[in-house]
C-alpha cells in the first residue's frame, strides 16, 4: 500500500525494496506532532497547526493509503484549554517545568527526549536537536518588519530559524513569497522547502446563529481587523473613517484595539468607528455575512488567512498590494496600495454602487477559498513523511 501511495504521489520514483511487501515485516513509521501550539489562542500559527493536524487525524481514520503503518501522537506540554475533537491520534502528556516557565524551554528542553521517531512543527520555532523533522516557517516578517515585534522575539527567531534550516529533513511555509524569503535570508535552501498553503474549510464550521455579537448601528458598514503591530496597518483603517462615514457607512474593527491605539492615529475616535474587541469565530461569520466588504491592508502577509476566510464567509474583500495577498487572493479581490487612501474609498464606492461587481468577487471568492483545503496541506505533510522515512533520516 505504501508503495502504490509513494507512485500515485510521485514524490519517489526508485525502486522499493522487497521487503515492503512482507506486511509481517515492515514496521512502523513512528511520527509526534508538536503541541506547543495547545497553549496558544486558536489563531495564526496556532491555527494552522490546530487544522493540520485535525485533517492529518481524519485522513488516519479514513485509512488514507499514505498513512500506511503510520502511528502518530501529540505531545502536549499541558492539558488544552480547548481540546481538539480527535479519534485516531492519541495525545501524550510532557508536563512542562513549573519554574521557570519560560518561552521554548519547553519545546528546546524536554520535548526532544520523548519524541520516538519523526517530528512535525507547525509553528516557526521548533527543537533544533531533532533532525527527523518537518518544520513549518510561515514568514520571516521579523526580518521584513522587525519594527512589530520586540527584541527578545526577533532574536529567538534569527537564531533559531537559520538552525532548523540547516539541521531538519524539510521546511514548510505556507506561500511561494515566503519560499523565497526563505531563500534570500538563508533561512533553507529551495529544494528543501515545500509550500503548503493554509485551508479555508474551518470557517464552514462557523455559526453566525451563535454569535453573541451586540452592534448599536443601523447603518451598513465594512469589517476590518486591527492589530498593535506595524505591518497590519491599522493606521489606514483609522484615516479611512472619515471617507467612510461621508458614504454612509460604519467601520467596524475586530481585534485588540483600543482607543488608545485609534488615539495615535487620530485627535478623536471617529464617529463610525466601531470597536469590537476580540471576537469569537462565530462572531466574525456574523460580522463577515453583514458587512458590504472586508479590508485586509497589510503591508505583508506569509498568507492572509483572514482575506480567505471572508471569501468562504461571502464577503466581497479589498486588499492589499503587499505580498503574498495578490499570490493568495488572484482576481478574487479589489487591490489598493497600502498608504492610498483614496483607492481604499474608491473601492469601497465601488462595491456600495456596483451590484455586479460585488456579485463577481463573491462568486469568485467562493471558488478561490475552495481552492484550499486543510485536507490538501495535510496530505502534503503525509507525503514529506514518506520522504523522510524511505530516506532513513535520523
């Protein structure tokens, strides 16, 4: 089975050696998961490697051909405060230390002793003492933007990130601009680098009908995110609601904003700004499936993973120039240069005024979000494991 898999996929092309077909023979291949990412708020990284590793669960299930005599756990460092729903990996406790309770010691320290095969990572920073390793890097933007991150995270992140290039059997990322930047800094070589790209399918597990989300506005509006680091450019969404509101339209912004944030950027919180907080998914479908569009004005992005959870959500979106969102988003989505902001409002006129091109980019966003499956990226991982397992790789 193992060999019909490792054909169909194309990824060896060498013969296999006769022993493969003596099933009372061959052994195991042995894999744990990295789950630092339990810890962690399901969003981001940790989004990536919560879905991951839920489809990865769902394909040993299936008996997919590529898990053939795969066994696969999750090492966690503690209980999950939201445990994921899985049936066929078991989750292995390796209780973190007590003191000090500090950022990677856990994953550096005690997690190498208890892996018994291979490794997957899917959050950036992983043990460097395992060389049977897939680890995901997802953007190198402490390199690109270090002026959002403070000192200590940029320098684990310069550290580490080169080591792990250099040690691990592949690294993955999730967009061809971060391949390159990979590249470029000297994080991994091309060959040893795969794209994997994120899903969009968990946001058809959202329920705008749970939502609890309490909004005092009768006017249409359009969604954005914000976020107290530079590359997101909340600063835009801040200009661009005095455009908005001469339009007749709020601007709703999800995240951890303040008005102290807004204040920055502004001698007074706009009239039509509303500031949401954090919000539950629930509450962003309920946000997404109301809004006349959804900004993303990042000025980089590995993915942009919310622009294509807004696609799946039905909502028109106007994005950003910057890498990688045009690679991700195609012909999907209203571009404008991120510091233009009468583009951003000339896009948003546009939607407000022009029902067939709002219909297109809804249509179209559906067709683009269906493009990417967690499915897909986790079959991705299974083959690398191949790899790495008829390599003999220690």
């Amino acid at each position: 089975m193992l060999r019909k898999a490792v054909e169909e996929t194309g990824i060896v092309r060498r013969p296999m050696p006769s022993r493969v077909h003596d099933a009372a023979r061959r052994p195991k291949r042995v894999w744990s998961i990295n789950g630092d990412f339990l810890a962690l708020q399901p969003n981001g990284v940790a989004r990536y490697a919560r879905e991951v590793t839920l489809a990865l669960d769902t394909l040993i299930l299936e008996r997919h051909p590529l898990t053939d005599r795969l066994e696969i756990d999750l090492l966690a460092p503690r209980p999950a405060t939201e445990p994921l729903p899985l049936r066929s990996i078991p989750v292995r406790l390796v209780p973190e230390f007590d003191k000090p309770r500090l950022p990677q010691v856990w994953v550096q320290a005690q997690l190498p002793g208890h892996v018994r095969g291979g490794l997957l990572s899917f959050c950036n920073l992983a043990p460097v003492a395992v060389t049977r390793q897939i680890v995901c890097i997802h953007d190198l933007h402490t390199r690109l933007m270090p002026e959002s991150y403070g000192r200590l995270f940029r320098w684990a992140h310069r550290a580490i990130l080169p080591a792990l290039g250099k040690r691990v059997a592949f690294i993955t990322t999730v967009s061809g601009l971060s391949r390159d930047h990979l590249v470029r800094f000297g994080v991994a070589p091309w060959h040893k680098i795969a794209v994997t790209y994120n899903g969009s399918d968990h946001a058809l597990r959202w329920d705008a009908a749970r939502s609890n989300l309490k909004v005092a506005s009768g006017r249409p509006y359009a969604l954005c995110l914000g976020r107290d680091q530079k590359y997101k450019n909340a600063e835009l969404m801040v200009r661009l609601a005095a455009k908005l509101d001469a339009m007749g339209l709020d601007l709703w912004m999800a995240g951890a904003v303040d008005e102290g944030l807004v204040r920055r950027h502004a001698a007074e919180v706009p009239n039509n700004l509303r500031l949401l907080g954090r919000i539950s998914d629930d509450d962003f479908k309920r946000a997404l499936s109301g809004a006349l569009c959804f900004l993303f004005p990042s000025r980089i992005e590995g993915f942009g993973l919310p622009a294509v959870e807004a696609m799946t959500a039905g909502c028109p979106v106007v994005a950003s120039t910057s890498p990688c969102l045009p690679e991700i988003c195609g012909d999907a989505a209203l571009y404008a240069n991120p510091d233009d902001l009468d583009a951003w409002a000339g896009h948003i006129r546009q939607l407000q005024d022009d029902a067939p091109t709002r219909s297109r980019l809804v249509e179209a966003g559906f067709q683009k979000a269906q493009r990417y499956s967690w499915r897909s990226v986790a079959e991705t991982y299974l083959e690398l494991m191949i790899k790495v397992d008829l390599a003999g790789v220690r």
